[in-house]
C-alpha cells in the first residue's frame, strides 16, 4: 500500500457534494481537549481539522455542543442558539466552521428537536406555573390515572428504563400532571402539535445555518409525532435504546409533514445544505420515506450497521437497500458505528479482537466501495475497540444508571481519542498526566494517530489510502447500482462502472484464504489484507476476512 499524499480538497465545489460524501462524525467531548479540563471542546477540534483533512473527509458531523446540564451527553439542550461553556462559545463555532470551509471542509450540526431539557427555559416556565398554564402545550403534560392521579397517563416505558413518565409538583407543593419523556426524566418531549415548537425549531436552524453551517443530523428524526391520544403500548418490558418496533411514538407518518418544510427552508439558502435523518425504522421502505423527494437528503442506513459479518446476508441487505433508496430516488448512506453503539472492531470480533479489527477494515473498504455516503465516527479509523472495563463510578451513560447496569453501556464508544504520546491523555489533553472525561486504556498509546501515522499495515493509513483512492475514482461512491460478481461461496464481490473505468470490490468474509480466478480482476488498488494479496498465473488468494479493490478493464 503506498502512503498516500493530501487528498485534492472536493467538498466545498462538488455538485451534489452529499450524495457521495464521507463525513466524519465527531463526539465533541471525547475528540480533543484544548483546556485542559478534561473534556473536549470546539478549538480542541478546530486545532485538529488539518487531520481531518488529511485523512480526506468531505466533512464533520459534530454532535451537541450546545448549553446543556449533560444529562445524556448534551442531546438535552436548554439552549439551542448557545454553546455550553464546556465547549466554548458562539465565536469558537463560527471560526470553526470559517476554518474548516477554508480547509474545503463542510460541517453539519446536530439538531435535537424530539426533546429539550428539564433546564430549558420553556420547561422551567411551564413547570412554575402549573396546571392549566399554557406553556404546557408544547410539551406532553397528562394528568395521571387511578385514584389521586398516582398512575402514569399511558404504559410507556422510557428508552433509557423506568416509566416514560415523571410526575410534577405543583407550586402549591401537591402532586401534579405527569410529562412525556421517551429519554431520561431530564429529556421532557416536545409536543410538534404546537406551532410555537414548530415555529422555534424553524428560527434554530436558520440560526445556525445563518453561521454557515452545512447541514444538520437530525436527532430521534422518527419520533417527532405521537400517535393521537398517546394510546398504551399493551407490553410492559422496556424496549432497546432505539429499536425497531411498531410503536405509537415512532416513525408516525405526520413526522413527514415536518421534514418537508425543513427542506424548503434549507433550500432558501446557498450550497446545498442538508438533513440526515437519525430515524430507526422496522423497514428500509420506511427509511427511504425520510428521503423521498421534497423531504431529506439523507437517512441513516441502521440495517448495514446492525448487519452480520456474512457475504449472503451482506449482499441480500446491499442489494435491498440500494433498491429501496432508489425507489424514491435516493443514495443510501451507509455507517457501521456511532456514538450510541458498540464499537464495530468489537461488535465483528466475536470473542476474537484479531478477527474484529481484520473485518472492521475489510468492512470500511466494503462501505467505501458501496454508491452513496458515508458516515465514519471518531476513533474507527484508528481501529478503537469498545472501552469494556470503564469503572462503575465514572460511567454518565443516563441508561446504565436507570437501568441498574443492566442497559446503557454507551461510555464505552465514547472514550477519549488517542493523539500522541506514550501515556494517558495520549494527547487528547495539552498537559501529559491531565485529565480525560473517562479513563483510556493502556493499549491505546499503540493505537495512537502518532504511532500509526506512517505505517502502512496500520488502520489509520488504511482508511486514508481508502479516501485517496476514493476520491480520485469516481466508480467508487457515485451512482447508485452495483453489478453483482458470482465468485466463490462466502465472497461478496461487486463491479462498479464509471467513465473514469471501472473497479471491482472483493470482500471475502469467510475466516480462510479463498483462492479466486484473477482474470477480470485487474490491478490491485488497496486491500485490507496484510500482506496485500498477490496474483499469480491467473489466481489471487483473498485472505481470511478482507476486502480489496481491483482497477477492472
Ligand atoms: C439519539 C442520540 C443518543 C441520545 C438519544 C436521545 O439517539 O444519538 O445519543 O441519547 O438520541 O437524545
């Protein structure tokens, strides 16, 4: 594999820049800390953006930064149009998203519009004034059932655990209506029946997209609208953080209403600024109504992410999701983590670390070769494992409190970048031996930026060969096909074609070598083998768990 030089800077001029864009999601307070505090901020990722770049991303998702009591990692907002003192400020967002413009860098912003936090102002009113007050429209206010009240309005449970609902105090000091919470207590729900949340939601995003932003991830997207008269579920267990059942508080189809004037108000402004939807369907024809015309731009695609490691299964999901996103005209947009899941070097490894890193690069360079976009999150280039043995005490996963320890295990994503340096904060923090949020393992100075910057069997020269490759061959992200290759039992292999030539991905998911016919293969471009597979007359060993990409004829 040859190192390769700066990616050519893309982004800023592509038409239709997001259809095929790698964005690169960044966990503010886990990416790099510039104070010293412990916690990441946004100069720490300003003063990292020239890695970003020369990693070759088209852009950055960055998660929450806004004024929050960090009840569940930010994403309970009491102020949308600030930025928490822990991050910095308005002026800090403004010269990050100036400098990462300069650098050809798009950024998109999360937007929590599903619920706020106990602490915002609108919540704080309602709850003084009590009962009867207006301000309680526009959230989820429910007198109780049963004698007194006692009794939660309807039998929801909250993702987090515990009922969905928490009962308030009047100001009088007797017990009062109960609110909405899908989340933690701390997280009540917005009612997006009123056209003030409506309205507010609207002046937020030109907020930031006044600032320059270039898009927004769109929090809970599938769980804006309730079904009407919040009817009992009928089942008492509590369902997965996000999960994928028919449920009265998801995917109702009056969240698309909203999504479409979201569109029309992006629309309004220059350079394609854009919508992902964080939206956990049963279906992928669900997914695809997220991104139908007049609607988003993009929409997660939960099903690769959540896919075994298995060349049948890999290519039926493949096959089904380019299909359905075409129906509406679509690209998909493909991730294997984020922040709220567990780590895909870990999730692939089935009890074998070596076998999760091997498919966590045959799996990057099989995502990178797919037509569409992608999503990376922070730590997947450096081949990061789930942080497993982070202690009790120190764990702020909201679920893992309420829940006992039983669900919640998110801090385990969420561990600080490794930078430099052979102790801990490895450079996420300026001092040696300073704080960091959550304890890094040991292991990670290896893991490093520094100590894999230059080699070329580490996953960070990976996955920076890959978006160089990338980015210089259009066959590989454009379009929105792929023709299927029959080769071997257990190998998944596509072709893809553009005027630039063509190029076929290999993917052998099986844990042997499989020996393959080389003819029509062409020269290799990159493999996430080591060594790279070699041909010889005619044959090419895929070895155990790798993808590689062939420049076909
Ligand atoms: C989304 C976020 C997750 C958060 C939840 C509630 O799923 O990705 O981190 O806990 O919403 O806001």
């Amino acid at each position: 594999m040859t190192a390769p030089t700066t990616a050519p800077a893309r982004a800023r001029t592509h038409p239709d820049w997001w259809q095929d864009a790698v964005i690169y999601q960044v966990y503010p307070r886990s990416f790099a800390d510039s104070d010293g505090d412990g916690c990441g901020d946004l100069a720490g990722i300003r003063s990292r953006l020239g890695y970003l770049r020369e990693l070759g991303v088209d852009a950055l998702w960055i998660s929450p930064f806004y004024t929050s009591p960090q009840a569940d990692g930010g994403y309970d907002v009491a102020d949308y149009r600030a930025v928490d003192p822990v991050y910095g400020t308005v002026g800090d967002a403004d010269a990050l998203i100036t400098d990462a413009h300069a650098l050809g860098l798009r950024v998109i912003v999360d937007v929590v519009p599903n619920h706020c936090s106990d602490q915002h102002p609108w919540f704080l009113q309602a709850l003084r004034e009590g009962s009867g007050s207006p301000l309680r429209a526009r959230f989820h206010f429910r007198p109780g059932r049963g004698p007194g009240g006692e009794e939660p309005p309807n039998d929801w449970i909250s993702l987090f655990g515990g009922p969905a609902w928490t009962r308030t105090t009047d100001p009088d000091g007797t017990p009062g209506e109960w609110y909405l919470h899908l989340f933690a207590p701390q997280q009540p729900d917005l009612n997006w029946d009123s056209t003030a949340v409506r309205d507010e939601f609207r002046s937020i995003l030109r907020f930031w997209l006044d600032l320059g932003v270039d898009g927004f991830r769109i929090d809970v997207a599938h769980g804006l609208v309730k079904a009407p008269g919040l009817p009992d579920l009928g089942r008492h267990e509590q369902l997965g953080l996000l999960g994928e059942q028919l449920v009265p508080y998801f995917d109702q189809d009056g969240v698309h209403e909203i999504y479409r004037s979201w569109r029309t108000l992006l629309e309004e402004y220059p350079g394609q600024r854009i919508a992902v939807a964080e939206a956990w369907t049963k279906t992928l024809d669900r997914t695809a109504r997220y991104v139908r015309p007049g609607e988003l731009h993009q929409a997660f695609n939960f099903k690769f992410l959540n896919a075994p490691w298995d060349a049948d299964g890999l290519r039926e999901l493949i096959a089904l999701s380019l299909a359905s996103m075409h129906a509406v005209d679509a690209p998909t947009t493909w991730t294997l983590s984020n922040h709220d899941v567990i780590r895909h070097a870990s999730r692939y490894a089935e009890g074998d670390p070596a076998r999760g890193l091997r498919r966590a690069r045959a799996a990057a360079l099989l995502m990178l070769a797919l037509p569409g976009s992608a999503y990376l999150y922070q730590g997947e280039e450096l081949g990061l494992p789930e942080v497993t043995d982070i202690p009790d005490e120190v764990r702020q996963d909201p679920a893992f409190h309420r829940s006992d320890g039983g669900h919640g295990l998110r801090d385990g994503c969420r561990v600080p970048l490794p930078w430099s340096g052979t102790g801990a904060p490895y450079g996420f923090g300026p001092v040696p031996g300073g704080p960091a949020w959550l304890p890094q393992p040991a292991e990670w100075a290896e893991l490093s930026v520094e100590a894999q910057t230059g080699d070329p069997r580490s996953v960070l020269e990976l996955y920076r060969s890959a978006l160089h490759v990338r980015r210089s061959n259009p066959a590989l992200g454009a379009g929105r096909s792929v023709e299927w290759l029959d080769l071997a039992p257990g190998v998944l292999a596509f072709r893809r074609d553009s005027e630039a030539g063509a190029l076929v991905c290999t993917v052998n998911t099986t844990g042997e070598p499989v020996r393959i016919a080389g003819g029509g293969l062409g020269a290799l471009l990159l493999s996430s083998a080591e060594p790279q597979p070699a041909q010889s007359s005619g044959q090419v060993l895929l070895a155990a768990d790798s993808t590689s990409w062939w420049q076909a004829g």
